[in-house]
C-alpha cells in the first residue's frame, strides 16, 4: 500500500515500513502531494515491470480456472519509501566489504 484513500484524502505510505508522511490531500491536490513528498526527501520510484509481475497474485497459471481477484493488492506504479528506510537501503549497500 502505497497510496492510501480514505473519505476523499489521501495519504502517501512508506512501502518498507509503517510510516507515513504527515500531510493528507485531496484528490485534487495530488500533484501538490508528490512535490511535497519529494521536497520531504521520500522517494518515489516507478515499479519495474519485473518486479510487478512477480507481485501478481493470479493463480491461474497453477490451477486454469478463474483469477483470483478477492482480496488482492490493487496495482500500484509508484513505490514509495520514506526518508528513513532509503537511508539504510544507501547503508546497507555500502557495508559488504
Ligand atoms: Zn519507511
């Protein structure tokens, strides 16, 4: 969930942990939302189509019948990482040696 609706606002979550950033928005405002996050030093990023389409929940390859599409995850383009978890996935990968 990156992007959370609720009663006409709207709230960007972070994709690798519980936080969100501290602003709602309406709809209307959803350009103003981005830039705010941005300014925030959130990232957002477009999911690669690889990386979607291993998030696919469909069973329909295993099993030929119907997709599942009760309960799964709407389709998301954008992730969405708060300013904490991109500082230690930049760590993180500059520690192997
Ligand atoms: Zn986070």
């Amino acid at each position: 969930m990156s992007i959370v609706r609720h009663e006409g606002l709207q709230q960007i979550t972070c994709d690798s942990c519980p936080a969100a950033f501290g602003e709602t928005y309406a709809d209307e405002d959803f350009g103003q939302m981005i830039a705010d996050v941005k300014a925030a030093r959130w990232l957002v990023r477009p999911v690669n189509a690889a990386a979607a389409a291993r998030n696919d929940r469909s069973t329909q390859d295993l099993f030929g019948s119907a997709p599942r599409i009760a309960g799964g995850k709407a389709q998301q383009k954008f992730t969405h990482t708060c300013p904490a978890c991109a500082k230690a996935a930049r760590d993180q990968r500059g520690s192997l040696i």
